[in-house]
C-alpha cells in the first residue's frame, strides 16, 4: 500500500471517529484445526515439476507446496491491502 493510500485511509478513520476500532476479518474467528478441502488443476509441467521435488526432498509432497505457495501469496496480497496481522 503506498504512503498515500495510508494517509488517506487513516483520515478516512479519524473522520469517521472509528479510528482505533477495526472491522474484524472473516478469518479473525476460524478454528485451527478445521480443514478445508479444494480442489485445482495444474498444467502438466507443473505437476512433473512438483514430482520431481517431492522425489528428491524427504517429507514434501504436493500439498505441502501448494499450502506453502498459498500461504506466501496471501501474506503477500493481504500485506498489499493492509490486513496481514496474524494469518
């Protein structure tokens, strides 16, 4: 987020006498064990690229990847937004 975009936001919040209460995020109140399951498709070279990995590094698999690929993306995008606090 730009240091504009900041500025403006947080006179959005003084102006709007809210400043100090945040809205809660929709994951602010899920459980962490619950599990959630998704399905994707890859294109073929990814998915021998993953092999090839998970072949050679003991205790990877492909969803360790994907969950580890997801979790840096998001850190990163909800970052951008100003919304990491604890993922």
């Amino acid at each position: 987020m730009s240091k504009s975009r900041k500025k403006e936001r947080k006179a959005a919040e003084d102006n709007s006498g809210n400043a100090g209460s945040k809205k809660p995020r929709p994951w602010d109140d899920a459980h962490p064990k619950v599990r959630v399951n998704f399905s994707t498709t890859f294109p073929e070279k990814v998915d021998m690229q993953m092999t090839f990995l998970i072949e050679r590094i003991p205790k990877l698999s492909k969803q360790k990847i994907v969950r580890e690929a997801v979790g840096l993306y998001l850190a990163q995008k909800l970052g951008d937004l100003g919304e990491l606090g604890e993922l």
